[in-house]
C-alpha cells in the first residue's frame, strides 16, 4: 500500500526500503507545511512496520496485522490524539505501550502527529523513551514547525523533510482531483501543500479566496471599500497567508521592498494569538489602512 501522492514517492521508496532492510531509525520526524502528507506518509510506514509479509512498495494489506490497522484495532499500534497539546499522560501512554511485549508477535509503532504540541513536561518525558525504546518499537513524529521541538528531542530523531510543492506535475495532479479549475495563486497561499490546496477547492472556499484577494489588493491600491473588505477578511482562516501573499507579490517588482510591511502583518499576527479579549475588528481595520498607507504612491503589479 502506497500514498498515490506522487511528490512523496521517493521519500516513499527510501524510507520503505530501510524498513524491510530493518535498518530504519527507531525515532523517524517528517516535516513539511500543513497539507503535504505528512500523516498519510506516516500512517503508510507504521502499516508497513506492523505488516507480516511486508514488501518493498509496503503492507501486504492481507495479513492479520494488516486488517487490524485498516480496522484501527491494531493493539500494537498507538496513533496520538491530538488537541490543543500533548500532555505528559498521554506520553506515559507511549511508556506503557513500548515496555510490553507485542501482542501480535511483531513491532511496537506509535504516530505522533504535531509534535509541537507537546508540553515541555511531555517533551521531557519522550526523551528516555527516544533514547530506549527497547526492540522493534518504532516513534514516528510529525510537525510542520520543527524550530519549535526540543533540540534534545531533535538531536534523537532521525529527520526527514517533505518540501513544498509548486511544480507543474503537481498542479496537474490537483486539476485531476478536482472539477473546479485551478486558480494560479492557490498553491502558492498554501505554502506548496496540495492537500491543503485540495481542501480549499473541493469546498468552494479556493473562489471564496480569488474574491477576495482581488478585492483586498483594490482595496490596497485605492483606499476604497475598506467596511466590506473587513467584514469579509475578518472571518477567513487564511487571511495571514492572504496578506503575505499579496504583499510579496507587490514586492517582485521593488528593488528594496519595504521590510516594515511584513513586519506590520508579523505583528498583527503576533498580537492575534497574543493578545486576549482584543477588539479584533478594530486591529484588522487598522491593519488594513496602514498597509495602504505604506503602499500609497508606490508601483503595483498586476
């Protein structure tokens, strides 16, 4: 069993290979931005690691340990739920899991995925199981912000990175998935991550988003609009990647392109998370007229 997700077949091929070799890490980080597979590359290799006849393209998808993981009853596998963090129970969990023997004979695998979710205590926790964890026991980490994992925890794991994608080959691979046309920006906002850019399509939010980028950058260039653009912008998840968007194609065309406007959508990013009970229609409303400041009297590329 494979991914059928074509930028992720050599890292596929390799890791699959060291598997069935039995030369793979026992502590394996993915990283790459939200959207690019991180999970379902994940899923594939902890299959393939609990398989009873494994093969050099993956699980046989067959055997015994093969139905319990399609199932997800597979006893010797732990997939982490995760919510708003990783607490130091459910790392014990990990513990107990990995200190008994296997129940089907074979490996021990635990997924966590977003592994900056954890805690500083479970952070510490993982450690000794990063550094023993005992015979055929296998962690499998994922995160799309490495920088903010533990160095200790870093310096255990065996890293692999899936970087983003904007080639043509995976433009194609989106148009074949979807009945709706391709708009030129999508995978660009989604910072290279196809499954991210498929969602966004395969809900209609993609033209929601071509809205209202080309409204956001009239507004930019002419100052007008501004109630609407807010009342629109102020309920879009991807409002950030909008922003930045725009901006850093405004800025192909400067020679100097003015640093303070990324710095003004950094801190309006910083204080969003920050700042409890702020008035956020105000600080997106001054964030919008302050970008226009800046921008006013400058070229702008269509």
């Amino acid at each position: 069993m494979t991914t059928s997700l074509p930028w992720l077949q050599q890292t596929e091929r390799r890791l699959f290979t060291l598997a069935v070799n039995q030369q793979l890490h026992h502590a394996i980080l993915l990283t790459g931005p939200v959207g690019i597979g991180k999970h379902i590359l994940a899923k594939q290799l902890a299959h393939l690691l609990l398989c009873q006849n494994p093969l050099a393209e993956g699980a046989c998808g067959r055997c015994k340990s093969c139905l319990l993981g399609a199932a997800g009853h597979h006893p010797d596998l732990l997939t982490l739920e995760v919510g708003s963090s990783i607490s130091v129970d459910q790392i014990r969990d990990i513990g107990h899991l990995l200190q008994n023997a296997p129940q089907q004979g074979g490996a021990r695998v635990v997924v966590i995925p977003q592994a900056e979710k954890m805690t500083e205590s479970a952070a510490n926790a993982l450690l000794k199981t990063l550094e023993e964890p005992g015979h055929s026991s296998y962690l499998l980490l994922q995160t799309a912000y490495a920088d903010q994992l533990m160095p200790t925890i870093l310096s255990r794991c065996q890293r692999w990175d899936l970087p983003a994608q904007y080639s043509a080959q995976t433009a194609q691979w989106l148009q074949q998935h979807s009945p709706d046309p391709l708009p030129e920006f999508l995978l660009e906002l989604c910072g290279g991550a196809p499954l991210k850019a498929l969602e966004l399509l395969q809900s209609g939010e993609a033209l929601t988003l071509a809205a209202q980028l080309e409204q956001l950058q009239q507004f930019l260039q002419s100052g007008n609009g501004l109630s609407s653009l807010q009342k629109q912008l102020e309920a879009q998840p991807e409002l950030p990647a909008l922003l930045y968007y725009t901006l850093r194609h405004w800025s192909l065309q400067q020679a100097l392109p003015p640093v303070q406007l990324f710095q003004r959508v950094a801190q309006w990013c910083r204080d969003e998370q920050r700042i409890l009970g702020q008035n956020k229609s105000l600080a997106l409303t001054t964030l919008l007229l302050d970008l226009h400041q800046l921008l006013r009297g400058m070229p702008w590329k269509n």
